[in-house]
C-alpha cells in the first residue's frame, strides 16, 4: 500500500477566470499540489485546452474536472465518455433523482476515471434545504441525508463522493474504507474561523482525522499575500495530522 504524502491530500480549485491567471497559479503550485480541479468558471471560458495545458506544467499531478453532470442517464453517459477522453483523473456527478444517472456516469466514465457523487453542497444548511422542499426528516439532519446520497453513490459504482468534512466519518464508516470522501470547506486554523460562504467546515486536521482523503482548498491559498507560503502552511497542517 502506498503511503500518501501531504500534497496527496491536496486539492487546489482552479476557481479563476481565465486560463493565464490558472496557470500562473498551476506553475507556483505544481510542486506542492497533489490535484488542480477545473470548475465550470474555467472550463466554460477555456474548454478542454486547460486541462492539457495544466498536464503541461504539472505533470505529475491529477486532473479533477468537477462538472457536477446532472441530467437523464443516457445524456450523462454520453457526455462521460467525452470528459473521459480528455484523460482527468476525477469526474462528478450530482446524486440528485435517481440511482440510474449515477450509473450512467460510471459506465460512460469507463476504468480510467473515478466517479465522485456531490451529496450536499457544503454552502447549504438546513434553512436552505427546508426553502427546497426537503423534509424535515432530511433538512434537520444532513448527515442522514449525506449518508442517504452517498449510499446511493456506492450502490451505483461511484468512486466516492463529495461531502463536507462533517460528514466524512459517517460516509466512510457506512460505505467502506476504500470509498473516497472528498470534502470542501476546509479551512486552515490560520483563518480565525473566516468561513466565506460555506456553512459546514472544518481545519485540514479536523477533516483528516474524521476521514477525509482529499481537501479541497482554495480561497485561503488563491487569496493570501503570498500564495506559496499559505500552501506550505496547509501541508503543514496535513503532515501534522497525518504523522
């Protein structure tokens, strides 16, 4: 079994606006990211080039193209198999209605590409849920709902899902050790509790030690002063967590 190292845990969101200002942060990074993830900001302004271009200045590093594919099975299958030719490493997929989308996603995605399950947002509590139309059942407690996606996921052949570091613990408990729990809002302790517009958080420490495999961080590394030196703070955290 290969053992991870802190940058392996690593996952720095491209969330820019332009490809020259990605990869300005790709050619700082490359040495201490693990995973450089494409949103739809980005994808929509530079199409599929990025993605090359990142594998250009970052060899060794994994391609996460976070899509969040929602539609009826047989559209997600076909488009898929197009986010699988461009050979990234981790694709999503919303767990939204029905276990046969989630399917679709894995058969068009093939071996080469883990599929992950978004399950809840990690900007949403349980006011927006309720505005949603969730039951009280599932509004008043997210981890059952987490769990519930996430279980959905796992039946489907989903690699893993994306939940918030809250929940990961519950995920991986319920749906096995092997099963990736990829969780956004994480933020470093240097942040004195600054949360942005996500509600359900925790520290690098805090979401490893409840399970976590990946974090994902952005805003505390894109919008520090020095952007290099805020890495290495995390990977800090990381190798202290991890050790």
């Amino acid at each position: 079994m290969t053992t991870k190292e802190p940058r392996d845990y690593l996952i720095f969101p491209l969330d820019l606006p332009s490809a020259d200002e990605a990869l300005t942060y790709v050619k700082a990074l490359a040495h201490l990211v693990g995973t450089f993830k494409v949103g739809l900001e980005l994808f929509i302004k530079t199409g599929p080039e990025i993605i090359h271009r990142i594998r250009r200045h970052a060899p060794d590093a994994k391609i996460f193209l976070d899509l969040k594919l929602h539609d009826i099975p047989e559209t997600v299958r076909r488009a898929m198999r197009q986010v699988a030719a461009y050979g990234v490493d981790l694709a999503t997929v919303h767990c939204g209605d029905s276990v046969r989308m989630l399917e679709a996603a894995v058969e068009g995605a093939g071996e080469s590409v883990r599929v992950l399950g978004v399950t809840v947002l990690t900007s949403l509590g349980s006011d927006d849920l309720k505005e949603a139309g969730y039951e009280r059942t599932y509004a008043d407690n997210l981890q059952a709902l987490v769990l519930k996606k996430a279980q959905a996921a796992a039946r489907s052949g989903c690699a893993g899902v994306i939940c918030s570091p809250l929940e990961a613990g519950t995920v991986k408990s319920r749906c096995g050790s092997d099963f990736l729990a990829v969780t956004p809002g994480v933020r470093p302790g240097t942040t004195n509790g600054a949360h942005d517009d996500q509600v359900r958080v925790a520290t690098p420490a805090g979401a490893i030690q409840n399970g976590s495999d990946y974090l994902v961080i952005g805003r505390p590394i894109r919008d520090a002063a020095h952007p290099v030196a805020a890495a290495r703070a995390i990977l800090a955290e990381i190798e202290q967590a991890i050790s």
